[in-house]
C-alpha cells in the first residue's frame, strides 16, 4: 500500500506589519506566516512531523503565554490543529505513533499534548534547552507547560551518518530508512531539518532554519528585516544559523531535485499542498 504524506499547516501566525514580514501588503497590516507540517503514512502507524498548537492552545493562550501570543498573534481556529486535520482524514489521535520535532518553540511543539501515544523524537540538545534553559532567550522562548504531561521522549544524537554532507540520523533506525534528523543548529540550541525519502525525491524540512522562501535564492539571497530581526532576537548561534543556510543553498543549487521548504515561509505552504500526491520511497 502505498504511504501518503500530507502537507499541513497547522497555525496560522498574523503578527502586525506585512510589508516587514511578507515582503508585501500594507505596513500595518496583519501578515501571514504558516506551521508547515507533514504527516507521514507509514508502516510504523502516523508520524507528524513539528505540530503547530494544540486543541487547547487555541481556546486559551494560558500555556503559550501572553508575550507569545502578543508577538505572534496566532489565529485561534481549532479547525487549523493537527489534531482536527488528522481526525477529518478519517484518523484518530491514537494513530499518532511518532511526533519528530524540529525545535521545541510553542508554535512546533505546543501539540504533542493532542497525541498521548506517540513518541516524541527530538535532538538531544533541543531536550536540554528546553528542559534546563541556560540564556535569557532559552528562558523566554520554550513553555514547560507544553511538556507537562510527561510525553515519551526518545532523544537523538549523531553519530556518524551523513547524508549530502549533512550529519544525520535516522529517526526510527532500521525500520524507516526514508525518515532523517538533519542537526541545522543555530536558531536554537538543538534545531533539526527533517528529510524524507518520497516517491518524488527528497523533501527537506528546514524548520526555522531560515523564514523566507527569499533566504535560499541562489543568485540574490535575501530577506525581509521583520523575518531578518525575529530570526536574530530568537537565534542561539549566529555563525552557526548563516553557515546552515549556506549549506542549505548549495544543497540546493548541486540538488535541483531536492525540495527544501521551512515552517513559516506561507507562498512555500501553498506550492507544496498545490502539487500532486506525494508518497514514502519505499513502503
Ligand atoms: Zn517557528
């Protein structure tokens, strides 16, 4: 049987000033950044990857927070969950058997809660940021509410395995090849990409390891100076975050049939759900 894997967004952030953020629209105006998603079909039951908000977070902004809330002014529609989605493609939550998780940022982790049998599959130095925040922006950014209900974390390392110059590993070792954490340090402590094998080529999760689909140009590589700025308040290593996206650009110019998309990039969101069918390389 063959395996699909969905594009989902999962939150939809509007924070003021679309002409800062998007590149486009009013000064004033809300903008629009996306929770970009996948869901995996699999032998190995659902595997999320990265889960927006959960049902709660959006009936109440108590666990992401006010500053959070503030800053990113999320849209408060429970239909945007991954939870809701997953249940109108005739899913339960229990179907949910694996979550790997980019970060550990309200927006990407606030989910897990909706998914009590899944296994939480993070970079080990994301866990230690989040669980022991060490800087005043470790502090600030993650929400322990979100961990409280003591998921089944499985935590990664790397250890030698290399794709396209990349480290890696594989997430659920030997029983899903198609599956990779890709270490892209530097937005936070212990950030990950996510590659999947698909019948159509590699896709590479980048996360938030760059904002806008402008960043990976290859002649002009560029970016607004609101994504500019929420990219430098939020990042744990400069050096390490531009040298990613350089890596992350000559990934794309020497791997035209790789395609790369970040989280909060919306026009990427869109290209992707507006293609054909996409499906795990091998079943
Ligand atoms: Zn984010």
């Amino acid at each position: 049987m063959a395996h699909r894997i969905h594009h989902l967004n999962c939150a939809t952030l509007c924070p003021q000033g679309a002409r800062l953020i998007n590149g486009k629209g009013g000064l004033f105006a809300k903008s629009i950044l996306s929770c970009h998603c996948l869901l995996i079909e699999s032998n190995e039951g659902l595997i999320l990857i990265d889960t927006g908000f959960s049902v709660e977070d959006m009936q109440s902004t108590g666990r992401m927070g006010l500053l959070i809330a503030k800053a990113m002014n999320p849209v408060m529609d429970v239909e945007q969950t991954a939870l809701y989605q997953i249940e109108k493609l005739g899913f339960s939550r229990n179907d949910v058997k694996h979550i790997v998780l980019t970060h550990l940022d309200p927006d990407h982790a606030g989910g897990i809660v909706d998914f009590p049998h899944a296994k939480i599959h993070v970079h080990e130095k994301e866990y230690s940021a989040g669980t022991e925040p060490c800087t005043l922006v470790e502090k600030y950014r993650y929400r322990s509410q979100m961990w409280q209900h003591n998921p089944d974390w499985q935590l990664h390392r790397v250890t030698g395995e290399r794709w396209f110059g990349f480290d890696s590993v594989h997430v659920l070792n030997n029983r899903l090849q198609d599956l990779l954490l890709v270490p892209l340090h530097g937005h936070s402590r212990g950030h990950c990409g996510v590659a999947v094998a698909t019948t159509e080529g590699w896709v590479l999760h980048c996360g938030d390891a760059y904002f806008h689909q402008s960043e990976m140009d290859l002649d002009k590589p560029r970016c607004t100076p609101g994504l500019s700025l929420t990219q430098m308040i939020d990042e744990s290593s400069r050096a390490d975050r531009l040298h990613n996206q350089q890596q992350l650009r000559s990934l794309k110019r020497d791997n035209p049939d790789i395609t790369l998309f970040c989280s909060h990039d919306h026009g990427e969101f869109e290209t992707c759900s507006a293609c054909p069918p996409i499906y795990l390389k091998h079943v």
